[in-house]
C-alpha cells in the first residue's frame, strides 16, 4: 500500500489527510469502492482527525454521477462529445461572441475551491486570453466582506493573522456567526482549552451546534435577532469604552481614528443595544468585562454576521473592538475572520476578483498592472479594467453578457434570488461549465466540460490561517477527464491568446510566484518543491524570508503602520412593524454537506443521514401555524416558494426560521434570498430574509 | 438653501449628522445654535455622568472637528432671544442677527419646578444669556438642581462624591433611575414619590411593587404615599440660601444635602410662542414636523407636539405631546434631515412616517435592576372578559408573579399581539418581549414558553442529561450516545473500536474521554 500526503478536498480548515493506494488496499475488494483510501494524518490544524465529510471523500472518485467525457447539449440531452470537438466549438463560440457584442460579453465565474493554480490562471484567462473585465467568483458570496474589512482596517486580508493553534491557550473566545461545530468539526479540538477555562462566547440567533458547545459552564452563548449583530457589538464596545476596559496605550500608539469609533458608539448604550438586539444588558456587560479579562483573548468571526448588506461595517465593528481591547498584534491574542471555502484564501488572492491581479493588488494600480503584464508577456495597456462583483455580474447574464465560463461553483444554488439565476442562465447564448459532476448549474450548460478531483492533481491551497499547502495526486484521473489548466491551455491557444499556459501545475505556481512578487499577498519566496518539505509556509512569503506565522506584531500593513479604526454605524436598526405572520430566514450550513451540496449529496453515508432540507421552526411557532413535527413545510415570499420538512426545535428564536441553503429543486433556500448587497464588499444578504410558512399539502412537495 | 438649527442637544447632533453630506457638496448653509457652553453630548447618560459612572469623554455623541471642517458653523453658549417670521432672521443673545431660509428647533425640554413652599419667593434669573425657559431653573437655590444638563450633573456628581444625603423627588424614569445610579455608586439616596408605587405612568401596582422592593434591595431609601409641600433653606455666609430639608403635607421634614427635582419637564416653547407660534404641550407640528403656522419652521425632539392641525382649534386642548424619548426624536431628525437635503437639491422628499407611532418601549437603566414597560398594562387578567369564552379578538391579559425572586411579568395582548407588557427581574424575558411588542410579531399561544428564557436549563445546559441516547458525543462526525453504546454493548470495547465503527472521537479529538466514559458507564451497568 503506497500512502499519498495530501488534504481533504473540503473546507478552508484543509484537514491534512493520506490518500493510501494500491493493490492491498482492503476496501478494493469490493468493485464499487473507492480506488483509494483516506488515512489519518498528523498535522497541527486537525491532529490526525477528520469529520464524516474528510472520511468518504473518497466516495466522490468514482461515484456513479460522475462526468467523465465532455458533455455537450442536444435539445434538452447531453451527448457525449470528443475534447477536440468540444474545445473547437466553445472558442469559435467565444471568439464569435466577442466580435459580435464586446469582449465583456464573455463572463468567467470562478471558485473558492479551485487550487492556487487554477485560480490564479483563470485570472490570467479571463483578461488576456478572452479579454474581459468580467470575472468574479463565489468568493464574493463567502469572504468578501470580512475582506473589505479586514483591508481597511489592517492594510491586509489573512482570514487569522496567526496559526490557529494559537487558539489552543487561549482564556477567551468570542465566536461572532460562527458554526464551526457543524462547517469544520476538527476546528473545535482548537477550543477546548476555552471551554475548560468556561470562556467560550457564541453569538448565534439559533442554538446550534457550537452555541451547545458553551452547555456545562463552557462558557456563554447570545441569541440576538437575526441581522442585529453590528448594534451588539457597537453596545459591547461602548461597554468596553464607558467602563474603561480598553487599551489606552496600544490605542494611542498602534491605531488612528480611535475618537471617531468613541464618538460613533456613545449612543449605543446597553439599554437601548438590548431593545435593538433582543440580547439582555447583563450579558452584554459580562461580555464586555470577560473580552478584556486580559489573559488570551480573541474574536473570531464567521458569515452569520458577514452574510449582510452590512456585513463590511459589522466586521469593522468585530475589529474596532479587538483593536481598542489591545488584542491584534499581541502574543495569545487577537482578531480572525474564518474562511469557509477549501482554498476561499488562497482564491481570493490571485486574481478572480472582479478588481484584482494577483498578489492581491488593485488592477486599476498602474504599478501593479505593469508588473503582472511583464510576467504575462503582454502590454499593460491590453489588460482591462475592473469588472463587476458576481451578484452584479449574475445579474447581467443574458443581457450585457452572453456568454459564461463557470469554475468550481454552483451558482443555481449557491447565489441570492436563485430562481432568478436559472432564467437568466437559460438565456445565455453559450454557459460552459467545468465540474466532475452534472450539478445543478451545469445542467443548464452548453458544454459539460469533465474536470480533475483533489485526488487526481498536484496544486496547492492556502488554507484559513494563511498557510500554503501541498495538494498531491495519489492516483490517475479517469480517461477523458482533464485539468483545468490543459483546458485553459488550450482554449488558450485556439483563442490565440499570447503569454505561456503551462499545464503542470508547478509550472504554474512559479508563474504565480513571480506575478505576485511585491504584493500583498506575496508568494514568491515559494515553490512546489520548497513546500514538498513540509515546511511552515504563511504568507507573505516573499523571495528569501522564511514567511510569516504571525501579522501585526510590529506594525500593520498601511504606510504608516497603524491600524485603521473606521466608524460605522448602523442604519437600519429601528423596530420595523412586520406583518405578524412574517418570520425571519436565516440559511446556513450542516455538518454533511458543504457548499451547494453538489458532492456531498452524492455521499451515501451523508446523503443518507441529511437527505433533505429540513425546515428548523420553535415548536410555539409552529404550533400556532398548525405545523407538527415531520410536516411539509412550504416557505415563501414574493420570489419564489421552498418546500421542507419541519423540524421543530426550541433552540431557534419563535420569530426566525433556519433552512440549509445545501439543497436544489424545491429546496433551494436560496429562491428567497434577495439580490441586495453590501455596498462596499458586495456581499448579497443570505441570513435576514422574510418569509411567510406555512403547512403545505403533501402533493405540494411531491410536485 | 441658509438652514439654522436651534438647540444642540443629542436630537439636534443627529440633525447635523444627517445633514452634512449636502453641507458638504454646498447645498445647505447650517449654522448651529446652542445655549449650553459644550459641544452636544449625550444627555441619556446625563445621569449616569452625575452618580460619576462614566466619564465626561462617554458623553460626546458627535465629531466636532469634522462638523467644522465640512463648514457647519456652530454658535455655542449663545442663546436666541426673538425669532422674526416675516424677516426671517433670529436674534441672538449678544445682540447679532442670524438669516434663515428653514429653521429647526430643536430646543427640548427643561426640569419642571413644582410649586413648593419656599420656592415661589425664588426669583428667576435675569441673565440675557439664559433662554427664558430655564430662567427659573437657573434661579433655584444652592442644594436644589433638575438633571438636565452637565451643569447640575456636576453638581450632583459632586453631592455623590461627597457621599452627601441626596433627596430625589419624583418617581418615575429618570428619577427612578438617578436614584439607582447614585445608590450603586455608594451614596445615600432617597426616592420621594406621590403615589404607592415608582414609575406609576409606566408600571402597574404589581410591576411597581416588583420595582420598589428591587430598589430597596439595591439601597435607595423609598419613600412612596409623600405630598411635597415646601422646601426648608438655610441662610449660609456666603452663598446665600441652601436647602435643608423637604415638608410633607403632614408637616413631616426630610433633612438632606441635596434635592434633585424629577418631577417631569416641559417642552422648550418659549421662544417659539414669543414669535406667535402655536404651541401646547410642545412646540404644535404637524405630522411632517413643519409648524401649523409656518412652514419654513420645523420643531423635533422634546420640544415638538406633533399633532395634525385643525384651523381653529384651541392649542390648550390639543392631545398628546413630546415623547420625551430619544428614539422618536432621533427618527425625526433623520426624517427633517431627510426633507430638507430633498429640498434643497429639489428632489422628491421622503415618505411622511408612520403617523400612529406606537408608545415605545420604556426601560430603566440601571445595573441590577430589570424593568421594561411599554403600551396599556393596567388591565386586569380577570376583567378583560371575551378570552374567557374563547371569542377571538378580545384583550387577554396574562401575569407571572414570583415576588420572593423579584420577578414580575404582564402580558396584555389583542389577537395575540403584545398591546402592552411589564417585565421585572426577568433580564432575557424583557429583552425578547421587547423585540416582540416592536415588531408586533404573534406570541405562542402557550405564552409560558417565553417565561422559560431566563431558566438556567437553556442558559447554562445544567438540566442537559449528557447520556440521553440522542445527545450528541462526536460533533465532528455527528455521533450521538445510543449509536455509541449500541457498539458497545455488541463488544466495543475500547475507543479505538467505537472509532472504528461510528467514527466517533476521529476529528477534533475532543470527545474521546467521555466515549471512555461511555464505554466504563457500559461496564458497570453490565
């Protein structure tokens, strides 16, 4: 048995994992098993252990579903078709459709879950080999507004400034919508030590998984209304103002902007935060005073308070208060964001944002295109300008843009108002498609282009805490499927696009290394097979450093080294008369399924434990709506109607309701999400929608 | 467009908040008038500033530097003595004049002074820098203080300090939680109020009784049932009179150091009803916050009556009146704001607010003490007739009372909705009846589900039973207890083995000592 160091093809913790092949692999003797196995590995982010999605990762390999030759539309059937035919075809298409409308007629959606590699040539894809400002990735819909944040505040965007098992000493954790109990299980062995020492602190409006966690004096869990969470932690930090509770030293000489944020948070007394927030001023106050206990503090947070349109200023608020208690910077404590997507980092900094090139820099900075232009072998003046953030660029489909490229995402799922996507998908004149299976949103393509597993390739992910790390291919991908770095090569070159479009993704990574060189996210210093030692790889990690575990000790990364406090405030926090039969949706994730479900519904061991959407409701609620437990639930409002089995439970609010967002067809709870955003980060409002419930019929649901 | 902005309290920060953006772009010329010396500050903490519980830097609400740069120009410690309608010009204090195009008042309210023996002699002060409203507060002998302003904070932060004996007349809100401040802060503090209960207006008997023996218990001395009639003051060298001591109506004498006036305000009018405006209990708007009489004047905050105007009417007789909460106040500035930027850039202005505003949440701030109020609770669970026959529609009234735990609840409900509630002594109950009442959400029928939120059960797991079969031991991999002892009683013997089958205790690692407690657990049973 030959044994494979890798890491789980999941979430943003990326679990280490070995992928263990060969003749004598026991599982082989059954014909339907996976041609390799997931073994423990050691590594400090998950200590040898995996959650049930890690452990049958393997099933994806060679599940029935898989695609595994370029499918191409027929009428309303896909056809096999052979590569070179598929890929003639998609660049005439495109070259066609860019003469015809534009070349931002073409859209690229990329992925947080596509490798560094891919990722960062896509980037390059999009601007010099198709010529269009339009890309963007469903990045935009996950870290974009703990991203904004974090750039205006720190001058950089590493989701945790430090190794995650930092957290393992600390005295007090404030998880702020967050359920890592249930998006990256192994992340909780990070806060025992909390727990022990009772200084776990959940704000979630359900009771959820990691709110329990805070059960047998674990510490404490607040449930404020949904969409409320600025207001709590601008009347927390007013707390930690009025009762003197900051660090007035490190204010003074490591942030500017301090007054404003003092000034910005006097009318957010604890009486009136309680009226807004629902979140008593007793606990705000033990809040205040356990935050600024002084012995290892930090404030993480995650999308429930993210996921808004005023995602960007309540995670300025998470920051302004981690700032004034002294914690950014300082040994055993600080601020982090967690990201949620396996490599939602490392995507986010290569160059599939709408206004990014890579090394995470500004593609409107004329330093930063000349540099990228030379490593492209182009003119500066041939790259375009900024497009348009993915809610915005979804919403153009069929209209300004008429053609779409999608890698790695899901967006009939995963996007707000998504009823409304899928029409507009339908009226694209060309969609392809990369995915290893026929997901949702490649079943509306043109071309099905079949594309490698984790297990399949060589790449690498930058994980949460800003560590770049080594994916590795343990066993050969079926015939017919390729990686999206030959397709790109060859789309490439049928495009006639200049510049160089290696297909082995070392080759790439060094591409990568050099574009990013001076950046922020500076990967230079890096290759495959410096990092194929193991070594500790945080970045930046320019040329010649030995990269960088931990941000902030000395300075931050603006000009003059100082953190920036922004304040903000909250405008939309006066009690809004609802009709009384209207309930809150919040969305929100399970612990078998990730992202929009395309692979882990095809897990039977987790497909069968979670096999729909079940509709979470307090039973005093559903009581009144005449719902019972197991009921058929219909959710709907003016876009669109969602059907889900109730399942009741007192650990929600009686006012809000909680479907996962996992599910397609008649579970898609994102047909009732709205396309509004955050104005800054974009980022569309996934966790305060109103709805009306209801009982529904059984044929309803059957229908 | 020339806007002028009379009275710079937090309502009227707000106003300039709002408006800076179009100072900025140059459409609206605002100039800032206050009386007080200070930039704004946050009166809502007034009283905590006076019990020396926050510091004066808690109490700024608004970025000054800013507000000049952007061009306000802001005339502090100036009062305005006449405003002339037909000129459009106010007069100030120092004897300058001031052009408007739109004028704001936002003049709130000052301390009302109740007619005591003793207090009649006291002539108001004859300063011109003083508003006329507040000559006669200004005019109240040493020892003797409203709490409006940082003024008599200071004064009574000194009193506080000093652990001097304090006299608070009146019961309600802001006495009643002036008198908590300086009892937590360790002074001696009575409560004088006319009726049985504090916060009477607000509460019903049985709230005001949970909120008087919770007073108590935190050290204010309460004094219910007393009929002020007369202050006692002392000739002191020097100072002049000070006063010594308050008179009941039964001849009764309360000796203290200091007498904080709490017995309700009055709207700001003065200036107003000078210049022929009409006015009632505040300053008569209609409900776009323009004056009845004049449409460049706009009236928000503490000074304002708004009430729709009918040709004609006596003003005495107008219903209703200023709030005296932030809240509302605050909505009318952004909403004035809101119509003068649209004004001035000629644009449609705002959507006119909800006219039927519903009586607001009322809360007392105090550490310890939980009592929130809001809408009718003077019904009775017995009276309100129609629930008993089971018609729909009808008032229902439901009412917890543990008084040996100081906790009170009421719930007064039409259809369900919350019309009204008294919460006491129950922190989390409060808080989520509070988001109800303002959302006007439907209450579960079994209303007893709400009275659970402060059980120890929910906030700190101590009922949890960790082994029942459906309670979770591996959330990594979502394993529960009867998953694991099913493996064990069919021979797992060793967390290895459970791991191996149920693949609990293979993530974080976290659970591994309790599926070994399982499986001894197990052991012993067996």
């Amino acid at each position: 048995m030959a044994t494979t160091a890798s890491h789980c093809p999941y979430c943003a913790l990326q679990c280490a994992m070995s992928l263990q092949t060969g003749a004598d692999l026991p599982e082989q003797q059954v014909d339907h098993r996976p041609p390799v196995g997931i073994g423990s590995r050691d590594f400090p982010t998950n200590r040898g252990g995996l959650c049930k999605k890690g452990w049958t990762s393997a099933e994806l390999i060679n599940s029935a579903g898989r695609v595994t030759t370029p499918l191409r539309r027929v009428g309303s059937e896909f056809v096999p078709v052979g590569w070179e035919q598929a890929l003639d075809d998609i660049a005439d298409r495109l070259r066609s459709i860019g003469e015809r409308h534009g070349k931002d007629a073409v859209g690229v959606f990329g992925g947080g879950g596509l490798t560094n590699e891919k990722a960062y040539q896509l980037g390059k894809f999009a601007r010099i080999a198709l010529g269009t400002s339009m890309i963007d990735y469903n990045g935009r819909f996950c870290m974009s507004s703990a991203a904004a944040a974090g750039n205006r505040a720190f001058g950089i965007d590493r989701g945790m400034p430090f190794p995650v098992s930092d957290l393992d000493g600390a005295q007090t954790i404030l998880l702020v919508g967050s359920n890592v109990a249930a998006t990256m299980p192994p992340f909780i062995g990070h806060l025992e030590g909390t727990r022990e020492r009772n200084g776990l602190i959940v704000v979630d409006p359900r009771r959820s998984e990691t709110a329990r966690l805070t059960d047998d004096g674990g510490g404490l869990h607040l449930q404020p209304v949904p969409g409320t969470d600025l207001v709590l932690l601008l009347g927390i930090t007013h707390i930690v103002l009025n009762e003197k509770l900051y660090d007035e030293h490190y204010v003074q000489t490591r942030t500017v902007g301090w007054e404003g944020v003092r000034r910005s948070v006097a009318q957010w007394w604890p009486q009136r935060v309680q009226e807004v927030t629902g979140a008593p001023t007793g606990q705000l106050r033990e809040v205040a005073h356990r935050l600024a206990g002084g012995r290892g503090t930090y404030i993480l947070t995650g999308r429930g308070i993210e996921q808004h349109v005023d995602g960007t200023d309540t995670v300025t608020a998470a920051i302004n208060l981690s700032l004034l208690l002294g914690l950014c910077g300082r040994p055993g404590s600080g601020y982090g964001t967690l990201t949620g997507q396996g490599n939602g980092q490392g995507g986010r900094e290569h160059g599939q944002k709408a206004d990014q090139l890579p090394g995470y820099r500004k593609i409107t900075d004329p330093q930063a295109r000349a540099q990228v232009a030379a490593v492209w072998g182009v003119d500066p003046d041939r790259l375009p300008g900024p497009g348009v953030p993915a809610t915005e660029l979804l919403g153009r489909l069929g209209e300004q843009i008429k053609a779409l490229l999608v890698h790695g995402s899901n967006v009939v799922i995963s996007a707000p108002d998504a009823g409304a996507v899928a029409r507009r998908l339908a009226q694209l004149d060309l969609l392809v498609v990369c995915d290893f299976f026929c997901s949702e949103t490649a079943a509306h393509a043109d071309y099905v282009l079949p594309v490698t597993q984790w297990a399949e390739e060589e790449g690498t992910m930058t994980n949460l805490e800003g560590r770049v790390l080594r994916r590795r291919r343990a066993i050969e991908p079926p015939q017919g499927v390729r990686s999206e770095l030959w397709i790109m090569a060859e789309l490439a070159q049928r495009l006639a696009a200049p510049g160089v479009w290696d297909t082995e993704a070392a080759a790439v990574f060094d591409e990568l290394a050099r574009a990013s060189a001076g950046g922020i996210a500076d990967y230079s210093g890096l290759s495959h097979e410096l990092l194929d030692t193991e070594v500790e790889a945080y970045w930046p990690y320019p040329s010649g450093s030995a990269g960088t575990p931990r941000l902030f000790a000395e300075r931050f990364a603006h000009p003059d080294g100082r953190a920036v406090m922004v304040p903000v405030r909250s405008r939309r926090h006066a009690p809004r008369p609802v009709a009384t039969d209207e309930l809150t949706l919040v969305t929100g994730r399970l612990l078998e399924h990730y992202q929009s479900g395309a692979q882990t519904r095809r897990v039977e061991e987790l497909r069968s434990a979670r096999p729909q959407a079940d509709l979470q409701i307090d039973p005093a609620t559903a009581q009144r709506l005449g719902i019972a437990e197991g009921d058929p639930g219909a959710i709907s409002n003016l876009r669109g109607e969602v059907f889900a089995r109730a399942e009741l439970s007192t650990g929600i609010r009686i006012d809000t309701v909680f479907l996962p967002f996992h599910f397609g067809g008649r579970q898609t709870a994102n047909a009732l999400t709205e396309a509004v955003v955050d104005p800054i980060s974009a980022m569309p409002e996934f966790k305060r929608t109103q709805v009306s419930v209801r009982r529904a019929d059984p044929v309803e649901v059957q229908g | 467009m020339r806007v002028v902005l009379v009275g710079y309290g937090p309502v009227g920060a707000r106003f300039v908040e709002e408006v800076l953006p179009a100072v900025e772009t140059g459409r609206i010329d605002l100039t800032v008038v206050g009386a007080e010396p200070e930039q704004a500050y946050n009166r809502v903490l007034v009283s905590e500033f006076a019990a020396n519980k926050v510091d004066r830097r808690a109490l700024d609400i608004i970025d000054a530097e800013a507000v000049a740069a952007t061009g306000v120009r802001v005339l502090t410690g100036t009062a305005v003595t006449a405003i002339d309608r037909t000129a459009r010009r106010l007069t100030l204090g120092d004897g300058q004049s001031l052009g408007y195009d739109r004028l704001v008042l936002a003049t709130g309210a000052r301390a009302h002074v109740p007619a005591l023996a003793g207090l009649s002699q006291v002539e108001a002060s004859t300063d011109p820098a003083v508003p006329a409203d507040d000559r006669q507060v200004r005019g109240l002998p040493a020892g003797i203080v409203g709490l409006r302003d940082l003024a008599d904070a200071e004064v009574v932060a000194r009193a506080v300090s000093d652990r001097r004996r304090i006299l608070v007349l009146g019961g309600g809100v802001l006495g009643t939680e002036a008198a908590l401040a300086m009892a937590d802060q360790g002074a001696e503090v009575v409560l004088i109020h006319s009726g049985p209960v504090p916060m009477a207006r607000n509460l019903d008997h049985g709230g005001g009784q949970a909120l008087a023996r919770a007073a108590r218990r935190a050290g204010v001395i309460m004094l219910g049932d007393f009929r002020a009639t007369g202050v006692i003051c002392e000739p002191v060298p020097g100072e002049g009179a000070r006063f010594g001591a308050l008179l009941g109506e039964d001849g009764e004498r309360i000796p203290g150091d200091l007498l904080v006036l709490s017995a309700g305000v009055r709207a700001r009018v003065g200036l107003a009803a000078a210049a022929g405006l009409p006015t009632a209990a505040g300053i008569l708007v209609d409900p776009s916050l323009r004056s009845w009489a004049d449409r460049s004047i706009f009236a928000i905050g503490d000074c304002a009556h708004v009430a729709t105007g009918r040709v004609g009417a006596g003003a005495e007789s107008v219903p209703g009146g200023p709030r005296g909460l932030i809240g509302p106040g605050w909505r009318q500035a952004e909403f004035v704001a809101a119509q003068l930027v649209a004004e001035a850039g000629r644009a449609g202005g705002p959507v006119l607010p909800e006219t039927e505003e519903r009586p607001p949440v009322v809360m007392l701030k105090a550490d310890g003490v939980d009592v929130l109020a809001a809408g009718r609770v003077m019904a009775d669970p017995w009276d309100s007739g129609s629930h008993a026959l089971g018609c729909s529609g009808g008032v229902e009234v439901s009412q917890w009372v543990d008084p040996a735990r100081g906790a009170y609840v009421k719930l007064v409900t039409v259809d369900d909705v919350l019309e009204g509630f008294v919460c006491v002594g129950m922190p989390r109950v409060g808080a989520e009846l509070t988001v109800l009442y303002n959302g006007q959400a439907e209450l579960p029928t079994d209303r007893s589900v709400l009275l659970r939120l402060d059980a120890p059960a929910l906030t700190t797991g101590g009922a949890v039973d960790r082994f029942a079969p459906e309670a979770v031991v591996c959330w990594c991999n979502g394993v529960v207890v009867k998953s694991i002892m099913d493996g064990v009683a069919a021979g797992d013997d060793s967390v290895e083995c459970v791991g191996r089958r149920t693949r609990a205790g293979t993530g974080c690692g976290g659970c591994r000592g309790r599926i070994a407690e399982l499986i001894g657990r197990q052991a012993t049973v067996g």
